[in-house]
C-alpha cells in the first residue's frame, strides 16, 4: 500500500465515502427512472447514505503531563505557516481536556469552553454538549494568526480558588499545587473545550481528543466511559527519557488497555521526546541502538508488540515540516506514526464495507443489473419466436407467452405472498426480543440502585447498590441473547425455505443474523469500570462525594444509551432482516408486470405481426438501454472492494472473538420452524 501520510489516506477516505454516496445516489435516481423504485429499497440506500455521512475518524491522545501530546496534535495537524496551531507549555493549565474538528454547523471558527463550575453538579458532558447557552463561545478568524492563538489559548487558562472550593470542584488535595499568599491555589478554568477549525484534515471527518493527564481522566468519567471508547485510535504518549512510570502504567491498565483488548481499539505507544537521547558525542548506531532497546522494554512492560511502540520526536516532527528538512523529518520518525494513522484509517474504511447497510446497497445494483440480463434474454427469445411463428399463429404465440409470463408473475406472487407470512413471524418475536431490554424495567433497575445508594453510608454499601445494578443488568442482557439465538434460527429457517432458495444464500444470511456484540462488550466495559470504581471507593470516599455522584450517574446515563441503542437495533433489524429477499422479489415482479402489460396490450389492440414485433422490438431497447445506463454503476462495484465475497470475509473480520451462529447450528436447530 503507498500511503505516505495521514493526510493523503484521509484524503483518500474521504474521496472514498463520496464515491460510494455518489453511487448509491445513482442507483436511486436508476430506479425512480425506470419505474421500479420502491419504499424499501429507498430506505435501505438512504439508510447506508446517513452512515456515510455520519461517519467520522477519531484519534485520541491520552497520557501524563509533559509527555508532549499538544506537540504532537501540532505535528499532525500542521499545514504551512511556520507557527504552532495550539499552545504548547508544561504546566498544570494544560489539564483541560479538549476536542478538535470541524463542526460543519457552526458558521465559522471557534472556541466553546464549558466553567470549571459546573463540576458541582452530577450533569454529563454529553448532557452539557446539548445546552449551549452553558458553555463560553470564542470565534475567531483562522486567517488571523495572532487572533486563532488568542482564542485557543483559553483552553490553558487558569484561575485561582480556595482550597474547599478546589475539592469541591473534584479535586484531590494531593493534586493541587502550590498556595499562594493567600492561600489560593490554580485550577484550570474550564471543564472542557470544544475546537471547531476549518483545516484540510479535519474537514475531511479526522477528530482529536486530547486527554490530559492521569487526573483529567479520573475526574471526567464520560472520558473514559465513552469518549476513549469512540475513538478509533489511540496514541499512549510516553517520554522517552523517563520510559514507563507508575503513573503512566495506571493510565495504561486503567484506562486503555481494556479497551485494547476487549474493543479492538487500535493503540499506538509513542516514546515522545527522543531527541532528548541523541548525543552528538555517541556514535549513531549505539544511539539507535539504545532506541531500539528502550522500544522493546517499553514492548514487553505494555504487552504490546513492538511493532507498536513507535520512539519519535514530535517537537522536531513540527521543526522538520516548517523547515521542510526531509531529513530532520526522518530521523524524527514522526512518517513512521502517519504511516501507522493511515493504516488504521485503512481498518476503519474496511469496517464500512463490512457494514449490513452498504451490502444490501450494492446487492441491490448486483441484483437490478443481472436481473435485467436475465429478462433481455428472455425478451430476446420471446422475440425470435413470434418472428418465426407464421401470420395465422401470431395470436395464439402472443397468448402463450403471456401465460408463461403470467405462470412466472405467479410464482414470484407466491414469493411475496411467502415473505410477508415471514415478515409476520418475524415481528412476532419481537416482543420477546424487547422485553429483557425495556426502558421501564431499566428505570425501575435504576431507581432501586439510587435508593440503595442514598440509604448507604458506607464504602461496602455503596459498592454492594452498584453491584447488584450491573447483575440485574447482565441478567437482562443474558435473557437477551437467548433470545436472539432464539429469533436468528427463525430467520434462518426462513431463508433456507425452498420458495426463497433462488433469492437467498448463505453469506447473505450471516450477515442478516442479529447480533448485538458491540453493545454486549461495552456493558462489559461498563461493568468493569464499575467494579474499579468500587474497589476505590474507600479512597475517594473522603474528599470527593461530588465524583463519585458524577461517576456512578454517568455509568447509568451510559447504560440508558446503551438500552436505547439496543432497542433501535433490534427494531431496525426488525425491518431489514429479510430486506435483500423483499427486494429481490419486488424487483423481478415489477419487470414482468411491465413486460405482462405490454403484451396485453399486443393482444388487445389487434396490431399486425410486424407492429406486434416493433412493440416488442421497442420493449427490448428500453430495457437494452435501462442496462446500458446501470451498466457503469456494475463495473464500477466489481472493480471495487465491495464484492460480496469480500464484504463476507471483512465481516468475518470484524466479528472474530465475538459470539456467532453458525449456519450448521442454525440449520439443526431451525429444522422445526
């Protein structure tokens, strides 16, 4: 693969997002053209357009202070100019964890600061990112060097607050720093911030969360709970002169090797600041040497492969690109870090492709194109029939190919008149399936948990009302799953039907299995968090009430969205699950109903042969040229990566370690539906 930066592969992803659009967008103006567009089918291809459009990728820079991570976000995202996008100083100010992208909504650049304040209160982030008038708007001109600087320089801002009200706010006495004469000490101004930036990569959909610190993390939940989770990447930024400290291996087991594990999130260890070891008056290849020995120890203390772990210089990364010196660029190694974001925006495109929505999409085209094949040939010797027929035959050759139209049109009626009687039991099991996951039974979960809460006044109480919520809840998600083993055998046995052998196949079915592994490993996620959190609550019990309010509310808010998450999926599912086979019939029954039409037409208007076969010969062109128009559309996906056969094996990647089906045991235990 020839990817020589980031910016080119987002570029590149980007292009390729629109591409697919556009072709999906063709499709729909084919059908609505040639008459045969239906409800359904539109659904479905507006569906798979809103997820390319909502589609975003997402690197998240976690790690101490001083590790050099707003250097580093200056690195990627640097475009010309000779000066750094972001300030970049150590210090306390920079605990501010902050979120940079391009807000297509907002009518110009800027900078939206949520107070310090309103850690007082047990709202969530998510839930402040949705009432504006709570947070500061700075907008600012990016063509104005000095103005862009001044704005997001209040990201580092500071103010001064007594102590109290520094626990207050959430934080630890052991965290704040020096008193001033007053006794005052610096906290950061503000809870979070939100950049909005018009810059090439961030325009083409790439986002930059940079968390801040061990303390950032532990004080803001939704950071670990959902925005480290979200993202698809993440650079664990380390010094290269310290290695891995106490702190640095706290963040790593606490907040993202769990992740690494259990989400397949990508993780990229990153031994920052190795011009700090070149030595002038060391030979080069003992330098390197070092390096590489420096990478391995860091390798094996992380569990990582050393492939990895990436020893770079992000400040003479900048320094190389405003220079434009290749070889200072080089021996930084930050290329080798771009070439790895590429890759993994590779992953993300190819997670895309494996998508239910997309490959209903291009089955779909798959399908009108072969289908049209299909009904020319036939037109074709429908047509060399009635020429060969003699004058006095003419009529009764007309009647017979009606009737065989008509016998055709009949069977695929019989289809349709099938798949409805599916459809409905289908949704039959959707009580059932609905039932362990229903938003009243949740409500009533959590309200038990919050009156056990308050009625606790000990460490082993609070723990036991958080324990027994998250039992109940993977109580309910258990029933779930039989369920759904339950659900996907009828649905299996619905596409193995002899009436739907023509329409169905086996890879087509795989992908129509309802599965819910993602939400199921982010409740694990969840669940783990929870029993962490429990188990240091004997240590935060003292001087942080407002945390652990804030935290356990915001475990529940996320279990309410997972819930919500759930009950859209299986609703959605709902619908699609027999969507490729509705499709596919209503597809070849409106071709032979307009072919059906036409020769009742012949018949009726008592024409001469040879008008009779100029009709004929006119209802082959339009079909010839309906062909000739989607024709492109045809190459253009087999020439793509989206053949099913691929689109198959990607899914199969995406869903490995994760709890499937088989078809066998599907096929031995649907044998009775």
């Amino acid at each position: 693969m020839d990817v020589r930066s980031l910016h080119r592969q987002m570029t590149h992803y980007n292009r390729w997002k629109r591409q697919l659009d556009e072709r999906l967008q063709r499709f729909e103006y084919w059908l609505n053209n040639h008459g045969v567009f239906a409800a359904p089918m539109g659904k479905t291809l507006q569906r798979a357009r809103q997820l390319l459009r909502g589609e975003s990728f997402t690197i998240a820079c976690v790690g101490e202070f001083s590790r050099g991570k707003t250097e580093l976000i200056n690195a990627l995202l640097y475009t010309g100019g000779g000066r750094r996008l972001l300030p970049s100083q150590p210090g306390r100010t920079t605990m501010c964890p902050t979120e940079i992208f391009w807000d297509v909504n907002q009518p110009a650049n800027c900078v939206r600061l949520l107070p310090i304040e309103t850690r007082r209160t047990n709202t969530s982030l998510q839930s402040f990112k949705r009432i504006p008038q709570n947070w500061v708007t700075i907008h600012f001109d990016s063509a104005d060097h000095e103005q862009t600087r001044a704005a997001i320089n209040q990201v580092s801002a500071s103010k001064k607050v007594s102590v109290a009200d520094a626990i207050k706010l959430g934080f630890a006495e052991n965290e704040l720093g020096e008193r001033d004469e007053q006794g005052l000490v610096s906290v950061p101004a503000w809870r979070h911030a939100l950049i909005s930036l018009d810059h090439p990569l961030l325009r083409q959909g790439l986002r930059i969360v940079d968390t801040p610190g061990l303390n950032a993390l532990g004080n803001e939940p939704e950071l670990t709970l959902k925005t480290l989770p979200d993202a698809q990447a993440i650079l664990f930024l380390l010094s290269a002169d310290a290695g891995v400290t106490a702190s640095d291996m706290e963040i790593w087991r606490e907040h993202i090797q769990i992740l690494r594990e259990e989400n397949c999130t990508a993780v990229i260890a990153l031994l920052n600041k190795i011009d700090s070891l070149w030595d002038d008056l060391t030979p080069a290849p003992e330098v390197d040497a070092n390096i590489n020995a420096l990478r391995q120890l860091t390798a094996r203390q992380l569990d990582l492969s050393p492939t990895h772990v990436v020893a770079l210089s992000a400040k003479q990364g900048l320094l190389g690109k405003v220079g434009r010196n290749q070889a200072q660029l080089a021996r930084s190694n930050f290329p080798q870090l771009e070439r790895m974001l590429a890759e993994i925006v590779v992953r993300n495109q190819q997670q895309i492709i494996g998508h239910r929505l997309i490959g209903d999409s291009y089955e779909m085209i798959l399908t009108a194109r072969n289908g049209l094949v299909r009904r020319i040939a036939e037109s074709e010797r429908e047509l060399e029939e009635l020429r060969s027929a003699a004058p006095e035959g003419a009529a009764g050759k007309l009647q017979e190919l009606r009737d065989t139209i008509r016998r055709t049109h009949h069977e695929y009626h019989k289809q349709a008149l099938s798949l409805r009687t599916s459809q409905r039991l289908l949704e039959s099991q959707k009580l059932p399936l609905l039932a362990p996951v229903s938003m009243a039974q949740l409500e009533q979960q959590i309200a038990e948990a919050h009156r056990s809460l308050a009625q606790s006044w000990t460490t082993v109480g609070l723990a036991r009302a958080i324990g027994k919520f998250f039992d109940d809840v993977d109580s309910s998600i258990t029933h779930l799953e039989r369920e759904i083993e339950r659900c996907n055998r009828v649905m299996a046995s619905i596409y193995e039907r002899p009436e739907q052998a023509s329409l169905g196949d086996d890879h087509l079915m795989m992908r129509h299995l309802l599965k819910i592994q993602k939400q199921r490993r982010q409740l694990r996620q969840l669940h783990r968090r929870a029993d962490d959190f429990r188990k240091s609550l004997s240590a935060v019990l003292t001087h942080k009430g407002a945390l652990i309010s804030r935290f356990i509310n915001t475990l529940v808010q996320e279990v309410r969205n997972l819930y919500i998450e759930i009950n859209q999926h299986i609703n959605s599912w709902m619908q699609e699950a027999l969507a490729p086979l509705f499709h596919q019939n209503h597809y070849q029954k409106q071709l032979l109903e307009h072919h059906m039409l036409r020769l009742t037409q012949l018949q009726t208007q008592r024409n001469s042969q040879a008008e009779q076969l100029e009709m004929l010969q006119t209802n082959l062109y339009q079909l010839q040229t309906a062909l000739g128009n989607i024709e492109p559309l045809y190459r253009e996906i087999l020439s793509s990566p989206l053949e099913p056969e691929l689109m198959a094996d990607e899914q199969k990647t995406i869903d490995s370690g994760a709890q499937v089906i088989s078809i066998n045991r599907l096929r031995q235990s649907g044998q009775g539906n």
